[in-house]
C-alpha cells in the first residue's frame, strides 16, 4: 500500500496538483486584498487606483513564485503554508479595514515589505528549505 502512494507518477502528480493551490491560492487572495484596498479609497483617481492594486499584489506575486520552486507533494506542508498566507491575508485585510486605526501610507509600504518577507519566510521553513 506505502509503495503505491510514493510511485514517482503519483508524486509528481501530487506535485502538480499542490503547485497549482498554492498558485490560485496567491492568486485569489492577491486580487481580494487589492479590491478590499480598493474599496477604501476616498476617491479613487486612475493613477493613484493603478497602485493602490498594484502593491497589494506584489507580496502575493512574488511569494507563489517563491513557493512554486518550493511545493513539494506533502499535503500537510502545503496546507500548512496555505494557512499562513491565509492568515497574512487576514490580517492585511484587517489593516485596511481600520481594524487597528488608520495607517499612513509610508507604514503599508513597510508593512507590504513584511508580509513578503513573511511569505518566503514561511514557504522556507514550511517546505523545509535550507
């Protein structure tokens, strides 16, 4: 039975499927926490709009790059990693929705940076790189 579920076609296929998660996963919390972003705009003018979607991506973007070359076919460490950007995305979202006061726009930028850094950080140790 332990032999059939390491068959090397069975864990690549596995690999592929994990890798695709994390992927849409980045994906759809990227573009939620952009809209919620969005939402919270006094008003929204078209070259400020443009980065006010771009930089709630990015940490999103960069990290299932990161995490693609990372997924392995363990479903536990993919979940795992899925939770912790979960939770990034909750807590992001909460910033935005003035859960923790209004925050100026040099302390987003810092706080964008640490949820990138947080991102690969946890797709390191979840993944058990280095």
């Amino acid at each position: 039975m332990s032999a059939e579920r390491n068959a090397p076609g069975l864990l690549y296929e596995r690999l592929v499927l994990n890798r695709r998660v994390v992927t849409w996963t980045h994906i759809l919390l990227g573009l939620a926490t952009a809209f919620i972003c969005l939402s919270q705009l006094q008003r929204p003018v078209l070259f400020t709009a443009k980065y006010v979607v771009m930089l709630p991506l990015l940490p999103y973007l960069i990290s299932a790059a990161y995490a693609r070359r990372l997924v392995t076919p363990d479903r536990v460490r993919v979940t795992a990693f899925i939770l912790a950007v979960i939770l990034g995305f909750g807590l992001m979202a909460s910033v935005f929705l003035g859960a923790f006061g209004p925050v100026g726009g040099l302390v987003l930028l810092v706080l964008f940076g640490l949820q990138t850094i947080a991102f690969l950080g946890a797709a390191e140790v979840i993944f058990g790189v280095g």
